[in-house]
C-alpha cells in the first residue's frame, strides 16, 4: 500500500516516519522509499550484539547520504539470550549456492528480532509524535524467518494501536513494508533509481573484515543474485 503522509490522521505531525535502519541493502532501499513518499524520517538502529556489528556503521552513513533528519542508534542486547548463529557463538551456515539454502527457519534467525525492534521504533514514534514505521521485511528473497510475514506485521500494526497513547486516542499509528512483495532484484532496480549508493551498505552475517562480505552466507548469496538479476553493478567486495 503507498505511503500517504498528508492524511487526516497524520496533521499533528505531518509526514514524520521512524525507519529501521539496519544498515543493509533492503533498509537502506526502504529509507529512499520514504523520502521519496515525502516523509522527513528518523532513522534507527539497533545494536543487539550482533556478530555482523560493523553494520551500524554503514547504517550511519546510509542516513546521511539518504537525507535522514537524524539517527539514533539503540542497545538492547540479545546476546543475553543468544539462540542465533548472529548473537552466540555458532557458526553462521554457509552455501555455494542459492538453491542450498533450505527450506526451514535457519539457525541464522534472532527469536522474536523484527517484534522486538517494531515495539522500539514504534515507542520512538510515539514520542515523536510520528504517525509512521518503515521497516524493511521482505517476503519473497529470504531466510524465511516468520517475523517477515505480512500476516505478523499486519497483527503488530493492530497491536501498536491498542498499546500506545496515540493509538487509543484516534492517531493510528501504521507500519509501512513498501518492499514486503518485491524480489531482491526489483529491491535493487527500486532503490538505484533512488539513487541509493549501495556500496555504502553490507549484508553479510559474518564478514571477514569491514566492508569485506563472506560470499557464502544466505544473505550473500540472496545479495549477489539480486544485483545479477536486477542487471545492477554488484559494489560489494566478496571474500570468496
Ligand atoms: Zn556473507
């Protein structure tokens, strides 16, 4: 559904949005999507302990290359909980192709990561008096992971209305997937035609070193075929 900063619901603070910002390829596309839309954006990310940390560094740049009116950065630590090959000490699986990536919920997944980062951008909007959330969920090229799914992003908008001042008093708070449908490739094409720089941004889960990508890990891998098939120059440097 497109954006519509200008609606009735939205005059208190017209065209405010919160955008997670991960510092990866789909955010950072999901940023321009926003700006474009007209919204003046605050860009947020999240520093959960992740082994893939060097990432809120390219999250800061992307904010400012994209025009963000500023970006905080949060620390809820998950490696309390561990449970993920991003917040433990396991090994992050790798591939040679694709197709190798299986079918099931990978050990890659954050329990609970996008309804614990919605809860935060969407307490941040709220003090902002923002009536939106931009977050980059994708349910066509990924891991699979179940909090990518419209039904849980449609359930959360529901719940964000029913836990927060603003919703109860009538200013609905909405939570904006704008590339929920798309394929990494039109994810691409959409945010080069933005003129988003994704040489700035960095996708691997396990990088050998700063703005050095694995090559084999899903993310990688979905990355890499995303830029062969949106026919885009792939900026990233990969290991292997
Ligand atoms: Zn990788």
């Amino acid at each position: 559904m497109p954006a519509t900063p200008n609606s009735a619901e939205t005059l208190d603070a017209p065209g405010r949005a919160v955008v997670l910002l991960s510092g990866g390829l789909d955010s950072a596309t999901v940023l321009a999507i926003a700006r474009r839309d007209g919204f003046a954006c605050h860009a947020l990310s999240i520093d959960y302990g992740q082994r893939h940390r060097f990432e809120l560094e390219c999250a800061a740049r992307v904010a400012r290359a994209l025009g963000a009116i500023d970006h905080k950065t949060v620390a809820v630590d998950l490696r309390a909980f561990g449970g993920s090959a991003l917040t433990a000490d396991i090994d992050v699986p790798t591939h040679e192709r694709v197709d190798e990536i299986g079918s099931t919920i990978p050990i890659t997944y954050v329990p609970a990561r996008n309804l614990v980062f919605l809860a935060l951008a969407v307490a941040y909007a709220e003090t902002l008096g923002a009536s939106d959330v931009f977050i980059g969920v994708n349910a066509v090229d990924y891991s699979g992971y179940p909090d990518c799914r419209p039904a849980f992003v449609s359930a959360f908008e529901n719940v964000a209305n029913l836990a927060t001042k603003a919703g109860v008093e009538g200013r609905r708070l909405h939570v904006n997937t704008p590339i929920i449908e798309m394929s990494k490739a039109e994810i691409i094409r959409t945010g080069a035609s933005l003129g988003v720089d994704y040489a700035l941004t960095t996708s691997c889960y396990n990088p050998p070193a700063p703005m050095l990508a694995c090559g084999h890990c899903d993310s990688c891998l979905l990355r890499r075929q995303g830029f062969e098939q949106a026919g885009v120059p792939d900026p990233t440097r990969y290991a292997g």
